[in-house]
C-alpha cells in the first residue's frame, strides 16, 4: 500500500487513468487490510487506554477516515476507472476534499508506519556508539523530508489554503518519486519519535508505581 501511495502522489507522473486506478487498487487492499485486522476493531471498546494506545486509535481511525472520504471524492471525479459515478458529488466541492484528504492520508500513513517501527526494530541489538552514529541518518533524512514537504506547500493543501495542486511537470520522473519518498519518511520518522517517547513514558510510570510499591 505504501508503493501504491506513493504512485498516487505522483500525478503528474502517472496521468490521469493510472491514478484513477491506483486509487482503486488503494481502496480494495485498505478495505481487505480492515477485514483481516477486524480483532483490533472487535476489542476497540474492551481493556484500558495508555497513552500510546489512545494515539495509535485515533491516528488509525482518521487515517481510514481520510481514506474514505479521498476514495468516495476520487470516484465522484472519475472519469476512467469508474465513470459512472461521476457527479455523486458537486465538482468543485469532491475536488478540494480529494486534494485536502489525500495529503492528510499521506501524513497519517506516515505516522501510522511509524508507529509500528520500534516494535519492528526491538529485536535489534547493536551498540551505543553505533546507534547513535545510525540514528543521525534518518534525522537527516528527516529534516530533509520537512524540508520538501514545505516547500512544495504541502501545509496549503492539508488545510484547503489552494483548490488545485501545483505540479512539476517537468520534474523527472524519478525526482518526484523520490521526493515523495523523502517526505514521507519524515512522518514516519514523527511517528517514531511519538511511539519511543510514550515507551518512555510507559516505563516510567511502571517504575513509579514500583516505587511506591
């Protein structure tokens, strides 16, 4: 999903047909993705709330929330892969939403990949020096992605500053790949960064309540 979603940012790339089917193949594998995690959604009510847990919830939810609304405003503008819902929704309205939505599917994808990275990476064992040495490299990468993603205004789309996207398309194919790619990773790298710091949080909450013990 996550190749799939970066092909999807990249528009000007792929043209019109393949995005429109892009965003069809997207909609099938996240609802399959949702009927094969339905235990999560069968206990979403059950068992107490940490920290991280409430932010995982709530980063999940609006993912699948942006999700919904990106697929349903696709389909409204379709003109390929499902023409004959076009106009389930006024123009000009299905259009904003699909460009607004889209970026925030974006960052939530991120942040929902980096979540999941310490649990990933926690059999991993290697040296102070060396870890810190490593880790430099996804914080420059990182700054990088931040870097990108302001300055191709993606803030005016998340928050319907522009109704239309400003696209490169001159930009070489592999350049706007890798853009998207770049920046991507910074929402991951912030997804990480929340997953370790409620980790934090969670051991020294233990700790306190052993002491107190």
């Amino acid at each position: 999903m996550t190749v799939i979603l970066l092909a999807l940012m990249a528009y000007q790339v792929t043209g019109e047909a393949v995005h429109e089917w892009g965003g069809i193949i997207m909609t099938i594998l996240v609802i399959t993705h949702q009927i094969l995690n339905r235990r999560w959604y069968a206990v979403l009510f059950k068992g107490k709330y940490n920290l991280y847990r409430i932010i995982t919830t709530c980063i999940n939810l609006l993912l699948l929330a942006a999700i919904a609304v990106t697929a349903f405003c696709g389909m409204s503008m379709s003109g390929y892969a499902v023409p004959f819902l076009y106009g389930m929704a006024p123009v000009a309205f299905v259009r904003r939403f699909h460009l607004s939505m889209s970026h925030w599917a974006f960052v939530l994808m991120g942040m929902h990949l980096g979540l999941h990275v310490p649990a990933m990476t926690a059999r991993f064992k290697i040296g102070t020096k060396i870890k810190t040495i490593v880790g430099i490299i996804p914080m420059v990468i990182g700054a990088c992605g931040l870097y990108l993603f302001l300055e191709n205004r993606m803030p005016d789309y998340l928050f319907f500053k522009v109704p239309f996207a400003f696209l490169d398309y001159e930009k070489a194919s592999v350049l706007v790949f890798a853009e998207s790619l770049v920046m991507l990773f910074f929402w991951i790298l912030t997804g990480t960064m929340i997953a370790v710091i409620c980790s934090v949080i969670r051991r020294k909450n233990m700790k306190d309540k052993h002491d107190k013990d």
